[in-house]
C-alpha cells in the first residue's frame, strides 16, 4: 500500500507544455488538479483539439491499461497542476476490470450504495438526477445534469462522502468502461481525494443553476 502512495506525484506544468504526445509509450496516469488542457490528435498531418479538460478529469490511463501507444497529445493552455501515477505502479494493484454496457442500459442508480468508479474508455454516459425540489407530478423524472467522454470518470462523489450514489448514469450507445472497486479506489486514489471533493462543488453549482437547491445532490435518498 506504501508502494501505491508513495508512487502519487504531483506535476507542475506550463502554458503550451505537452503533457503526454500521441504516439508515445504511456508511463503515467493522471489527475488533474488545476488548469486548462487541451486534446489535440493528429491524423493525416492535420492536429485537431477535440475537447478540453477544465480543472477536473483524469487521462492516460488507456495506454497504460493495454501497453499501446498515446491516442492523443494533451497540452496545457494554462499554467497547472496534476497528480500522477506511473505505470509499474498500476501493474502493483491489478485493480482495474472493464466492463460493457448497451444503448441505455443503468449503469449506476441514484440512491444505491456505492461500491466502484467508473473511467470511460469509449463511448459517452449521461448523467442524471431526480429532483425532490420539483412538483410531486415531476419529482420522478430524471432531469440531466452532465455528459462523460472517454477518459472522463464519474461515481466517484458516492465513495469521496460515503452517501449513497447522487444520481443515476446511463450508456449513450455502447459504452466500455474501467472499474474500480471501493477498496482499489481507496487505495490507489487517495491522495488524490481533495481534488475529488472539488467536483462536489461542481455538481452542486450545476443543480442550484437548474432547480435552486442542491439538496438532492447533498440527501440523494428517495
């Protein structure tokens, strides 16, 4: 368990510094603390930023997972902090399993215990809630709040406060994803747990937006 810990490391970077290149060997895994990053793949010797990381998510945990190269180049566009983990270290704990879900197939329910996070590996997952703060003819239906792309991870709110899960999630298409259970979570994740607790904050914005309150997010029974 030490080893694990003791494997986190934090990494500072810079505006236009390139966080990992496509093509290359994948060594470490990472989450992001702060700042702004860019996605960039290359393909036919045109680069294109196909989305963008802002002040949360995790990346590079594919190459790692199945020893192929970089799929994209990720560039900080501000100046920024990440955690790492380097690869020997994920092959200490071979925590990591996949699993696959079919178009619309409940992936996690609002209201259930948690016991595993979630990393997309392709494919997208929407995520929603019910809200208790609507008129009871609505306060069944399931209102979105957010969308998870590859390399994007969710179901980790439940295991950061120890609540049951705060909303439901749903594949959009085939969706492959990397699980992790609490224990592994726990274990490999915990230094990174502030970050975490961050997106709380994220959520709750979201829902005080929508519905004026973020009690479901913070009493996600019923």
């Amino acid at each position: 368990l030490s080893q694990v810990l003791d494997a986190m490391f934090e990494r500072k970077v810079k505006p236009q510094e390139h966080v990992i290149d496509q093509g290359d060997d994948g060594d470490n895994f990472y989450v992001i603390e702060r700042g702004l990053y860019d996605i960039v793949v290359a393909k036919d010797n045109q680069s294109r930023c196909v989305g963008r990381y802002d002040n949360h998510g995790s990346f590079g945990e594919l190459a790692l997972m199945y020893n192929t190269p970089r799929a994209a180049t990720i560039v900080a566009t501000t100046e920024g902090a990440l955690w790492g983990l380097a690869s020997e270290r994920m092959k200490i704990v071979d925590v990591i399993g996949e699993k696959v879900y079919q178009d619309g197939e409940r992936i996690i329910s609002q209201g259930d215990k948690a016991d595993c996070f979630y990393i997309v590996e392709s494919g997208e997952v929407k995520i929603l809630i019910k809200s208790k703060t609507m008129t009871s003819k609505e306060a069944n239906q399931e209102v979105e709040i957010a969308r998870c792309h590859r390399g994007q991870y969710f179901g980790e709110l439940a295991l950061v406060t120890n609540k049951p899960r705060a909303a439901s999630a749903y594949a959009v298409g085939e969706v492959k994803c990397l699980v992790m259970d609490v224990q592994a979570f726990e274990r490999l994740l915990g230094p990174c747990m502030d970050i975490m607790k961050r997106n709380i904050t994220h959520y709750e914005e979201q829902l005080v937006a929508m519905f004026g309150s973020s009690m479901d997010l913070l009493d996600p029974g019923n």
